[in-house]
C-alpha cells in the first residue's frame, strides 16, 4: 500500500527566475534544511532560502537572480556542500575552485567568508567535487575535499587551509564521477580508505590515503600512485559507492552496468538490460537496490544481493533521464527528463504516482532534489529563462 499518494498543484506554488537567458545552463543543485544552492554555467551562484522560495510568487524580467551573485568570472560546474550545512565547496572553469563559509551558519543567503584553494592549474575545469571526513596520520580529523576535472587531476584538499595535501596519478583524459570509501581495517582503531575516479579513458582507478598527512613543514603535495585499475568498454559517466559491502558500481556509454569489488578489484557481475543506451543516473538504496537513468528514458531497478533485474521503466518515452532522486523514505523515485516533464514513481511496484510541469513549460529539467519535508525542488528551462521551482506536497 503506497498510503496517501502526493498531489502537486499543476503548476510551481513557488518559482524564481536564477537567469532571463539560457546561456547559463543549470549545473548543480543542493538543497539543505534551510537553503536551496544552485550553479550555473555562466558562472553565477544561487542560494536561496526555502522559506523565501516557498512564499515567493513567481518574479517577472528584472527580477533576475534573487540571492545570487557571479562568483566566477568564465563558469561553474559543481558543488558539494559539508553535512553541516555551513559551508559548500564550488569549483569550475579555469582552475577555479573555493571554498564558501555561510553568515550565521544557516538561515542566511549571504556569503560570510571565502577561501580560494591555490594550485589548479588554468586550464583546469573541475567536473567533480566531494567532500568528506577522515582521520589523518597522527590521529588528526579533517574534512578534506577531493576534486577532479577535465585536465584528469585528481586532488585532496585541505578545506581548513585550502592547501592540496596529495595528486593522485594516472588518470588520462576528463573526470565524469568520482568518491571515496571508508571502512574499518583490521585495526579497530584505524579506517581504510580508497578514492576511485573514472571517465573519458574507459577505466577506473583505486588509490589508497593511508599515508595522508596534513602536518609537516612542507607545501608540497604528496603524489600517490594508483593501486588498480578496472577496465571498462567506453566512457564511465557514474559510479556509485557501498562502503558498507566495499562495492563499487559502474555506469556508462556502453549502457552496461559493473558491480565491483574493490578490495579485491574484480567485477562481481555485468548486468545487462534489454536497453543499451548511456547510462547517466545511479541512485543505491539501503536495501541494496540500484536504480538506474539511462539516455533513452528508460530506468532500471536491479537487486544487488542476486544481481537480477526487479522491472524495467519507459520513465520519459524516447527523451533522456537528465536528473534523479529519491525520497528520503526510499520509497518513491523522482525523474527530470529532457521532455520537461517531472515524473514522481513507486519504486516498489513501478507505478507512475504523479507527473507534472506541463511539457510545452519547458525544454529540460536538469536537476531535481527534495527537501526534508519531501517538498520538490527542481531547475529548468521556461520562456527562455532558467527557472527554480518548488511544490509542496499535501495528503489527497
């Protein structure tokens, strides 16, 4: 029984123009307790308050970009924002990458303190970022920052300094996806962790951080070589990570899906479904569920624990799944396709619960998330503007 289904006004309760032109593609979108943070390609940054969206009718021409400001001079791809919701990391074109810090920590569009991370090269445009926390030789705790891009640099920062602490080898052409595992070693006391990363060259690569350090005198960033490498037919555009079982999952242009141990580097099993198209989208449940978005607008939802396919779902006809999210009760799926249609899913049975924003309202929805009310929030393209939407979701 899905209970009481979700029902969505047929337009935005909410909607707030971040562009009056397209040129500036939606790249990012994070959505927090408090906050909605956007990016886009013409290097403007968006962060909007919920409750501001939320009582917000919807503004006409010059009204553009409602607590936004350009923070990059060429563009920005990519956000990652800490768990705390205090501070975010932005990166782009031309070697930018900087590190945000929010004014009163929540509640507040306006950015309090800026730090630019030294050492990109100019001709960087970073593609991924991730931030996460790990314990450094010496026993010290950081947040660190790993960051990858079109030059096939992989580095870790120190988000505290902005100082990169290592450059991890061996990547040959553009970074699509990337992340890092953690989980306890032999030593209880003691985590292992591994970074992988892959894109244009077709292959995955493993390092290892064991020796990582954010102490010493020293300015110069430790350089480590891969462990291993996963071969893979074609372009990787997603990977998606279990630490808890140490399984990495692989998507890409060969619409094939790998499941990977990566202790071990062997593939576990190559899961093939009736479509072949490039697969964009991954999305890995608690329960070992993995869902995935592919180009022709279908998805598929695999059993991981028997690697068999659950049910196959023509989600958005012929067009691309462009975005992707869950509920945060895992149990409803939400879709953005290149239709301009938002489609909202029972991941269970794979029946369509609710579809919205009317197909000639927009060209693309490029991204999607949900708030901790399961509100929905989504970044598209209408009457030739890039739009920030919201709906509240209510009981029939």
């Amino acid at each position: 029984m899905l209970g009481h289904p979700l029902v969505f006004p047929p337009a935005p309760s909410a909607t707030c123009i971040l562009s009056t032109t397209t040129e500036g593609v939606p790249t990012s979108l994070h959505v927090t307790s408090t906050q909605v943070l956007t990016t886009l390609s013409n290097g403007r940054l968006s962060i909007i308050s919920l409750d501001q969206l939320r009582h917000r009718a919807s503004v006409g021409p010059g009204d553009e970009g409602a607590g936004s400001s350009k923070i990059s001079p060429t563009g920005l791809w990519t956000l990652a924002a800490h768990p705390s919701g205090l501070w975010f990391v932005v990166g782009g074109m031309g070697g930018f990458l900087e590190r945000c810090v929010l004014a009163d920590g929540v509640g507040s569009a306006r950015i309090e303190r800026r730090m630019v991370f030294a050492g990109l090269a100019e001709q960087e445009s970073t593609r991924v970022l991730r931030i996460f926390p790990a314990a450094l030789l010496g026993g010290q705790r950081a947040d660190l920052v790993l960051s990858a891009g079109r030059s096939g640099e992989v580095r870790i920062w120190d988000s505290s300094c902005g100082r990169c602490l290592a450059v991890l080898e061996g990547m040959a052409g553009m970074v699509r996806c990337g992340g890092l595992f953690e989980w306890e070693g032999g030593d209880p006391h003691a985590s292992v962790r591994k970074v992988v990363a892959a894109g244009h060259e077709g292959v995955i690569r493993v390092w290892g951080l064991k020796d990582l350090s954010a102490g010493g005198e020293s300015e110069t960033a430790l350089a480590i070589g891969p462990e291993r490498e996963l071969r893979c037919n074609g372009i990787v555009f997603a990977l998606s990570l279990d630490s808890i079982r140490g399984r990495l999952i692989s998507a890409g242009a060969d619409g094939e899906l790998r499941v990977w141990d990566v202790r071990a580097g062997t593939c576990l099993a190559d899961l093939s479904g009736s479509n072949k198209a490039l697969i964009s989208r991954l999305q890995l449940l608690p329960d070992n569920t993995l869902i995935a978005g592919d180009a022709s607008g279908g998805i598929s939802i695999w059993d991981l624990d028997t690697f068999e396919q659950k049910m196959a779902i023509c989600a958005h006809g012929s067009a691309a799944v462009v975005s992707m999210a869950c509920l945060k009760e895992q149990r409803w799926l939400l879709t953005g396709g290149s239709d301009g249609m938002i489609r909202l899913w029972d991941i269970a049975s794979g029946a369509l619960i609710k579809e919205f924003l009317a197909e000639d309202a927009a060209s693309a929805v490029w991204q999607v998330g949900l708030t901790e009310e399961n509100d929905i929030v989504a970044l598209f393209e209408k009457d030739g503007k890039v739009v920030l939407g919201i709906w509240d979701s209510q009981p029939e």
